[in-house]
C-alpha cells in the first residue's frame, strides 16, 4: 500500500474529515524536514511541484525569492554576480503600461525579468531586456497555456525546467 491508497481507503470509509487531513498533513511536513535536511534536492523538487500544483503554477513572494537567489551571472564588468538585479518593486515600475496575461503576478515578474537580465546582461541594455523579456514570457504567440500538458504560465515552466535536475 502507498500513502495514496492509504488516503483512498480512509476517504472511501468515512474517514476523511478537514481534522484528519490536517492530521496528516502535519505528519508528513514532519517527515519532509527529514528529508529536506537527507536529500534537498528531492525535497525542493517537491516542494516546487507541490507549490505548482497549489498556486496553479504561479509564484508567490518566498517562492520567487528563492528561485531568483539560486540565479548566478557574470556581469558587464566580468564580476561574477547572484541573486535579484531588480526588487519586484522597481520590476512593477518598469512594467507599468504594460499589460500581462490575467492570473500573473508580481512574483512571476520578479523571477522573468531577473532570469532575463541574469542571461543577457552582457548583451542587452536594462530597457532592452525589459522589452524582450516581456515579450518572451508574457506576449509569446506560441506559448498556449490551454494545450494540455501546459503551463498556465511561461515563466513556471521555464524555471521549473532550469532548476530541474
């Protein structure tokens, strides 16, 4: 038996009220920080699925975060750079007039245009990496978020992809 079918036998008798699920879900955060601390890279794989899955494959603050932090770069200079070039605030400035796809969010822009900007820095310009990481992410004619299978947002995809083992 797996925890799946555990869960399927308790519903399937009665016993899947809020309180027991609760129950359950507290248990296995429990266990989760054994493994986070065991094997992080199982653990973070997850936690990004599990997050996908709840936040229906959009960021939210900690998230975006902690991806943006993973981001590594050598700028302009040749100095070896980590982490958000831009705060979400100054993103929301540069972004202002624009118009995003409904159900983005500050966070999805946060890690699109400091994903961008981590890539292309050596190239392009701050305006010039505004302008193709918007149309890249967020005006993609290609991109179909009803195709089954898909993202209902690029930017998921895309990062869940590159930290992806």
């Amino acid at each position: 038996m797996n925890y799946k079918e555990l869960v399927e036998k308790a519903k399937a008798i009665g016993n899947f009220t809020e309180k027991q699920m609760w129950q359950s879900i507290c248990s296995m955060a429990d266990l989760l920080a054994e493994i986070k601390k065991e094997h992080p890279q199982m653990f973070w794989d997850f936690i990004r699925e599990q997050h996908g899955i709840m936040f229906n494959n959009h960021y939210h603050q900690e998230f975006a975060e902690y991806d943006v932090s993973q981001m590594r770069y050598t700028d302009k200079e040749g100095k070896k750079r980590s982490g958000a070039y831009w705060s979400a605030d100054q993103i929301e400035d540069a972004t202002r007039g624009m118009t995003f796809p409904a159900g983005v969010t500050k966070w999805d822009k946060y890690v699109a245009f400091n994903g961008f900007h981590a890539d292309l820095c050596r190239v392009f310009t701050d305006e010039q990496i505004i302008k193709a990481a918007y149309e890249f992410f967020f005006m993609d004619e290609d991109w179909n978020p009803e195709k089954p299978g898909s993202s209902p947002c690029k930017v998921w995809e895309y990062f869940s992809c590159k930290y992806d083992d």
